[in-house]
C-alpha cells in the first residue's frame, strides 16, 4: 500500500525517477550484501542507516509510534516514540523520542485528583504536536504510576487514577483493550522494561550474553534487572527474584527485583528520621549544615551531628540498606553495568561525570561523598552520594568497578518508558 502511495506522489517527478531508482537499487543491494555477510560491522550499520533514512523519508517504511506516560514520584513525563521497522532485519528502530516533563509527581496531588488529571491533559496535548494526526487513532497510550503512587494509601491512589483514566481514554490516541490503559505498574515490569529500554539502545536485545545489568535508581524505589549467564545465580537466587518472559520470541530467565523504599528521596528520608531527636528535630551526620526538607508531607528540621562526616553517614545509610535484606549476586560483578536515573544526576552534579556520561568507579561516587560532606555549604549531596556509594557497594561491587552512568544513550533517554512503548506496540 506505501508503495503505491508513493508512485501517486512521485509520478510526476520525471527526471527524479530513474535516479532514485538507481540509488534505491544500487543501494539495496549493497545493505542486502553488507547485512548478510557483516552484519554487525559499523559499515554496514552505517550503508543501512542512510538507506533506511532515504527510504524512511519517501514513506516507504512502516512507522510506529506510542506514548507513555511515566507518572514517578518526582514528576511526571511524557515519552513519545515513533519508530520505522528495518527492511533488512524487520526490528523496530527508533527515530525521534519527545520527552517532556511536569512538576510535582502525580502523587503529590492524591489530595486535588482533578488537578492531578489536568497536568496529564497537559502532557498528552505535547505528545500531539509531536506525532502526526493521522497516526493517533492507531498509536497506543498508556500512563503507569510507580513508586510514589504505590506509597499512597490504596483509596487515595485509586481516586487519582479513576480522574487520570477519563483523560487518558479521551485523548484521542489508541486505547489497547484488554490492557489497562492507566496503571500502578508492577515492580517486575518496571525493572525489564528498564533492562529491554538499556539493552535496546546499545543494539544488545538479540545477544543476551553480552547484555548489560540495568540499574535504575528513582525517587521511591530502585531496580536490578539482568539475564543471568552463572549457573550459580539460578540456583542461589532468593523466591521472587527470577522471573521468566519472552524475549525475541525465547522464553528467558531474568533476574530481577525492585525495592520500594531505596530510592533517593525514600531512603533520605530514611536515614534523616533515623536521627529524631526528642524535640521533633533531627540531628543527621549527613548534614554540614542546618536544612529544612519536606517530603511526602512531612516537614523535617535538619542539623548537623557533632562528628558528622562520610563514615558517620555511611554507617546509617549501610542500615537503612541492611533492613531492606537486598541479596548481593556475584555475577554482576563480571558483567558490564549501565545506571542511570539518580545514579546519573547526582554524579553530574557533583562534576565527576560529564552531561554526555560516561564510566565512573564506585570509588568516584566515594570521593564525592567524602568532598560534600566536608564541604560546610553541602545541603543534600552528602547524604545522597553516600546512599548511592553504599548502595552500588551493596550489590557485591568493588571501589574500583566501573559503572557505565548515562542519562541519554545515542540521544535517547535510558528510562524504562520505552521498554514500555515496545511492548505496547508489540501486543
């Protein structure tokens, strides 16, 4: 059918026709020859980008596109995809990504749910001005709620998601039956989709042996998902750590595991209410310096510790940590790591990491910390480097592990809202 819209629209171009079938023939026949003997070389990648590109903007590919909603505890944002599907290998390969973002999170407004469904309003009108009309009936649309939503009690967070599905339903785009269009996303989907988003980006979906761990590191929780290679990990994991999905039409093992209450801001709240004095205030060795923080509501008066420092703060970060019992698998330790989210902010904050990102060592986040929390005009970034040191060093790694920390990969956000958007379109 595209090539037949095609022809109507080139018909009249004469003198175009025989050179852009030359260029089309010569060229497809060269990605066919380039895709079939190298593959993976970057020659042939480079041959069938640009051919793909020719052809893309002909419209002589089919396209797809979704949108996710990802409503986090911090702020809620809008990723729109569109992709094309590869005339060499069929695969999906993404084009153009919107990303754009509201502030509070969605849970913020479990008092005022008809403010809450007014910013997502907001955020499906920016996903229409990005992807063509004639494309929304058939581009699927869903908004999944995580950590700060699952923190709320049940009655107030079915409140704010019954005013969120009305919105969503209406927004024009394709409503998927028999999925539910707004939802409080379980941890184990969050933790693969966040794996499928890494691993896709670095061309890695269709090698499970080389694929990397994803680390992801939200405001209420943070995930470990990888494909165990060790026999060891398979049989030493704890119940409810493997989880088997299809991957590329395979049934795979995956390991994966979200913990609700380590991510940033839960577990600073944490390590904060861990020094409550009588008064009602908070003494933290976290701290340099006197800090009013609020957060879910509650209203923290925060100063510093007499013998404050980065080993104080370590010690009660490593006991916030302990008390979620999160299980340590060696084999992560041999395996390439990518983290991202928080892992990457406050790296880039702390000027250890550029916004391009990069590989860090544990014992640069380590360094980092004991800077901040020295440093007298350090408000939170003590507390936090010190959390995401202890943390990585909960998970079995050593000071001189390297991390791959990114926000963007190949200039596509590293968030698990397009692994989302691949299994929509894929359903």
């Amino acid at each position: 059918r595209k090539i037949k819209d095609t022809g109507l629209r080139v018909s009249g171009e004469k003198r175009r026709i025989p050179g852009s079938i030359l260029y089309l023939a010569v060229g497809l026949s060269v990605g066919i020859f380039l895709l079939v003997t190298f593959p993976k070389h970057p020659l042939s990648r480079s041959v069938i980008w640009n051919l793909e590109h020719q052809l893309n903007s002909l419209d002589l590919l089919e396209k797809k596109h979704a949108v996710v909603i990802d409503a986090g505890s911090t702020g809620s944002r809008v990723l729109a995809f569109s992709f094309h599907r590869s005339l060499f290998s069929s695969e999906l390969v993404l084009k153009d990504e919107l990303w754009h973002q509201i502030k509070p999170g969605l849970s913020s407004f479990a008092d005022r749910p008809d403010e809450g469904g007014n910013t997502i309003i907001q955020l499906i009108d920016t996903a229409k001005s990005r992807i063509p009309e004639k494309y929304w009936s058939s581009t699927p649309i869903s908004l999944k709620a995580t950590a700060g939503l699952r923190l709320l009690p049940a009655e107030k967070a079915d409140l704010l998601l019954s005013n969120v599905i009305d919105v969503v339903r209406n927004s024009g785009f394709h409503d998927s039956h028999g999925d539910p269009v707004v939802e409080i996303m379980s941890d184990l989907n969050e933790g693969i989709f966040g794996w499928v988003t890494v691993n896709f980006l670095l061309d890695r979906l269709t090698s499970p042996d080389e694929s990397a761990v994803a680390l992801d590191l939200g405001g209420g929780s943070t995930q470990i998902s990888f494909i165990p290679s060790w026999g060891s990990t398979l049989q030493e994991t704890p119940d409810g750590f493997l989880h088997s999905r299809e991957l590329q039409g395979v049934h795979t093992n995956f390991y994966t595991h979200s913990y609700l209450g380590l991510g940033l801001m839960s577990a600073r709240k944490s390590i904060v209410q861990a020094s409550r004095l009588h008064t009602g205030d908070y003494s933290s060795p976290c701290f340099t310096k006197a800090t009013d923080w609020s957060h879910q509501g509650d209203q923290m008066k925060i100063k510093p510790k007499d013998g404050a420092g980065f080993r104080a703060c370590r010690s009660v970060a490593d006991s916030v940590i302990t008390a979620k019992n999160l299980h340590t698998p060696a084999e992560i330790g041999s395996r390439s790591i990518v983290a991202f989210s928080y892992f990457y902010d406050r790296a880039v904050e702390s000027n250890i990491l550029p916004q391009s990102g990069g590989q860090l060592t544990l014992n640069q986040y380590k360094q980092a910390a004991e800077k901040a929390c020295v440093d007298p005009e350090a408000s939170f970034q003590c507390i936090d480097l010190t959390f995401i040191y202890s943390l990585l060093s909960s998970y079995g790694l050593q000071d001189s592990s390297e991390v791959s920390v990114y926000k963007q990969i190949d200039g596509h956000e590293t968030s698990w809202a397009l692994g989302a958007a691949l299994d929509l379109i894929h359903k």
